[in-house]
C-alpha cells in the first residue's frame, strides 16, 4: 500500500491523501491497523510535547 499527497492530484486535493493499493483485502486491513496505530502513536507523543 503506498500513501501519496492529494496535493500531486491538483488544487483540488489540498488537505487529501490518495491510497494505492495492489493486493488482497486482508492485507489493506493490515495495512490500514498499522497506519492506525501510528497516527494513534504519533498523536499521543504530541499531546507529551515529545516531537
């Protein structure tokens, strides 16, 4: 799976992220808990002042 910036896509996709993906289902769900994970993560060491 592989995240790309909107923005490549035209004014229009300011503030979007566009998701490409080349794989069975199971794997997109893996893909989308661990990117769950990190933003979860990454959230909280920002709430700590920790970035």
């Amino acid at each position: 799976m592989a995240v790309i910036s909107g923005a490549a896509f035209g004014p229009g996709g300011e503030g979007f992220i566009r998701c490409c993906y080349a794989t069975s289902m199971k794997d997109i769900a893996e893909a989308l808990t661990r990117m769950d994970n990190f933003l979860t993560n990454l959230q909280k060491k920002k709430e700590r002042n920790e970035l």
